[in-house]
C-alpha cells in the first residue's frame, strides 16, 4: 500500500513544438493529483525522435508548462539519455528468454534483426485503474512486439517502462488510447521483476459529435490559446474541469481549491466534450478577478500598444501638464467628462500610465476600467473597446451603420437629442438616461440607444450606452451626433 508520500507520477510528452490540449489536461491532472497527495510531479521529456523533439520544441513545451504554472520537481528526465540503460534492460530480457531477435523486413523493403517481447500465451492480463475499474485481457489476444529496432535503437515500450522504474513512478495517470500499451506494460514489468504502478486512463477530449477534438474543431494546442487572449487560470480551470468535477456546483476555482479538491476517484469514465464558449465564459469569469489596478494597467497598455501600432499619436492615454486639480481631491465617483479631453493634442506625454497617478486622469481611467473589465472576454479585445475613448480615428461598422442610421428617421433623433443633452446640467449616466427615459415614455429606450451608440463609437455594442456618454463627455458626445447625423445617415 503506497503511502502519500510516497507518490510519484510523471508526465513524459514527446515535445513536437506544440502542445495539444489533451496532453497538457493529463500534465494538469498528474499535478494536481501530486500537490494534492504531498507527493512528486516529474517531468520526463522523451525525445528520443531526434528529428522532432528539437531545443526550439522541448523549449515551446517549458514556456508551455511555466504559463500554466504546472511546476516539476527534481531535475527533466531526458530519455535519449538513458537509452544505454534501456538497451542493457533488453538484454537481460533476452537471457530470461523474455525476449528474442528475430529478422523481419520492413514496409520498404529492408530486412534487418528486431528484438521482440515474448508475450504470455495462458492466463489473463488485469489491473484495477483508478478511472475505468477493473480492467482485464487474455494473454493469448496480445500479440508479441517489438522493443528494439533493427537500427539498435530501443522502442517506446522498453523505454517507457525502464524510465518509470529507474524514477520510482508510482502513479501513471495517461489518455485512454494508452490503454493496450499498458497491458503490455504490466508483462514487462513482472518479466523484470518490478512492482506494477497504478493506472489511471482518462476519457478523450471529444468535440459537439463525439468524435476525438483536433484542429479542424478550432484551437488544439495551448500555444493557440495563448495567442488568442486566453488567460492561464483559465485555461488550466477549464481543462481541469473536462472530465472532472468538485461534486458540487462550482465551477470557478482558485488554485488551491483545486489541489485540495482534487481525486483521481472523481474522475469521469465518459469522455468529455469540448465547448469553446463555456471556455469563453470562464475566460471573461477570470478577467474580472484581475485587481481594478491592474485591469487599468493592462487598458492603459492596450491604448499605448495600438497607437504604436498605427502610428496614431492621438491614441494614448494623456494628461494636462498642469494638473487642474489634486488626487486627493477626486470625489469618490467623480464625472470623468470633467477630464482633459483625451484627443487634445496640446497635452500629449510620454505613454506611460504611471503619469495618470494624479489628478482627474485616474479617475477617468478607473471609471473607463471597470465599465470594460466586466464585459471583456478576451484581453485580445481591449484595444478595439476603447479605441472610440481615446482617438476620434475609430472605424464604423457597416453593419451597424447600416442597421441602426441609414433607418428613416435616423438623423432627426439624433439631432434632437443633441439639443436635449446640449441643456443636461449635470453630465452623468443618470442624468443622461433620464433624457432618454423621458422620450421613450415607459416603453423600450432602444429606437435611441442603438443609433446613439452607433454615432459615438462606431460598434453595435460596449459598455453601457450612458456610463459611455459620460466617459466621453459632454463636447465630444454632441459633435459626433452632429456628425454622424449629417454624414452617416440617409
């Protein structure tokens, strides 16, 4: 009976240059199970296929697992490493008459000498795995297989084997389509005399038909996800959830919640079907956690990088050179619109956002901030949601545009409420949707909400309509309905 410390599970990808989704859901599994049991998670790279597991690839797989914070103990095991151990194991199978040579060709033609496992001809092949249960074959309905190629070189079943007992593996935790390779295991390691770890085999990742995910589904490898504006919590909490549950409702889960919840015991036999929009979903779930500091940070760079990007000088956070007032005198909910306006060019600065640490400009930031942060899925998205805040250069959708201005009667709403606002005293959210409330006479506030958005930032959606109004500013908001009333609608 092994102890809990005693634990000692690995995860041994063939490094490739990119990592697929179902590998790095058993690495996540494997971690999990370790830090849960207070016992050992190893890392094992087996690159013995030279031509790909190259430095660039095994490097991708570090990067890969350091994002995911699925940190190792104990030093990489590298296989191409041990194969003299692998070839001196082979030989001692061969003297206890557990292997043979044999000389077969192969598909091209060559004919060369194989090493070969002797399989048991009588009895049956069983093993309780921790996922599926009880688990049983015929000796008999395994075929012998190779071990050593005609080359010399050792195969993935004598090298796998070897490299779990020279690490003292005591838990191995794979996809299910391992499951033949591990009734073949299980003789190697009695033929060697060594004790037979336990098994766990988890179900496959499948997509909306059933059928194992891969790239033509959408993103298959963690890098992908990556690039998409994919957060690593999010990505780890919802793979750990594809064939996993707390046994209750939760779905969102900090880390430590996850190692301490965490049983193979728990584990789903059925498999697991991939949905890009729950991943979504938990993506935006974790965005909101980000610290409202830090959310701003990430908005503020968002505006830096993509006026770098276009050569826009206007498009980048920007503060008066004289501060018009203290930081400690910004009211609790302060009126952004009261702000230096964003696109004067007369109070252009370094792009830094430590500069927006004073005054009324931080005030405007943090209000931009959490109006955004609770509607962004993608952190990808963010230079696009806030082009209209902080550049008058922004794109319409034709879409938009067309749905929502070229509508008869389009141009003499928003003309109208451009008089209406241009008379609101107090520029702010409520005072704004109060205006609209009162055209709309208790019914739906759309007919103005949706053309009104359209004019003032060129996007179909957002933030809310008014807290948007309110973020621009009085000024701003009544020249861009005055121009897009003259100029967009029919």
């Amino acid at each position: 009976m092994q102890t809990m410390s005693e634990i000692r599970v690995r995860f041994a990808p063939s490094p490739t240059g990119k990592v697929h989704i179902g590998n790095i859901r058993a690495a996540i599994y494997n971690w999990l199970f370790a830090r849960h049991a207070g016992g050992k998670f190893l890392l094992r790279v087996e690159d013995t296929d030279l031509e790909r597991s190259t430095p660039e690839a095994i490097s991708v797989l570090f990067d890969c697992m350091k994002w995911l914070g699925l940190d190792w103990d104990e030093e990489v095991f590298y296989q191409t490493k041990n194969v003299k151990r692998h070839l001196e194991v082979v030989d001692r199978l061969l003297a206890s008459g557990h292997a043979y040579k044999v000389e077969k060709t192969s598909r091209d033609g060559k004919t060369g000498v194989v090493t070969m496992f002797r399989m048991p001809k009588e009895g049956v092949i069983e093993f309780d795995d921790i996922v599926k249960g009880h688990m049983a074959k015929k000796a008999e309905d395994v075929q012998d297989f190779a071990i050593v190629r005609s080359d010399g070189s050792p195969i993935f079943h004598i090298a796998n084997v070897v490299d779990d007992i020279d690490q003292r593996v005591t838990h191995i935790i794979r996809g299910d389509d391992h499951v033949e390779n591990t009734f073949k295991h299980i003789c190697i390691f009695k033929a060697l005399g060594a004790e037979v770890p336990k098994y766990g085999h988890l179900s496959m990742i499948v997509n909306q038909q059933g059928k194992p995910y891969s790239k033509r589904d959408g993103a298959a490898f963690v890098g992908e996800y990556r690039e998409q504006g994919y957060l690593p919590e999010a990505l780890f909490n919802y793979l750990l959830l594809l064939g996993w549950n707390p046994g209750d409702d939760r779905e969102v889960l900090t880390r430590e919640e996850m190692v301490e919840l965490f049983e193979l015991e728990k584990v789903h036999v059925t498999a697991a079907m991939f949905d890009p929009k729950k991943l979504a979903w938990m993506n935006g779930e974790y965005i909101k956690k980000i610290p409202p500091a830090e959310f701003r940070e990430i908005l503020i760079q968002s505006a830096v990088e993509r006026g770098s990007e276009r050569g826009d000088t206007a498009y980048s956070p920007r503060l008066p050179e004289e501060e018009p007032s203290a930081a400690a005198d910004i009211p609790l909910r302060p009126d952004p619109s009261s702000a230096t306006d964003l696109s004067d060019a007369d109070y252009v600065v370094p792009l830094r956002s430590e500069l927006c640490e004073k005054g009324e400009r931080v005030a405007w930031w943090d209000y931009l901030a959490g109006q955004v942060q609770v509607r962004t899925k993608f952190l990808k998205d963010i230079p696009d949601a806030i082009r209209c805040f902080v550049s008058d250069d922004f794109p319409f959708d034709e879409k938009a545009v067309e749905k929502r201005l070229k509508k008869p009667g389009a141009k003499d709403l928003l003309l109208d409420l451009v008089e209406r606002f241009s008379k609101v005293a107090d520029w702010s959210a409520p005072a704004l949707e109060g205006v609209v409330k009162e055209l709309s006479q208790g019914g739906g506030m759309g007919p103005w909400v949706h053309p009104v958005r359209v004019a003032v930032s060129g996007r179909g959606e957002g933030i809310g309509l008014f807290e948007m109004l309110q973020l621009l500013g009085r000024e701003k908001t009544l020249a861009r309905l005055r121009k897009a009333a003259e100029t967009l609608c029919a």
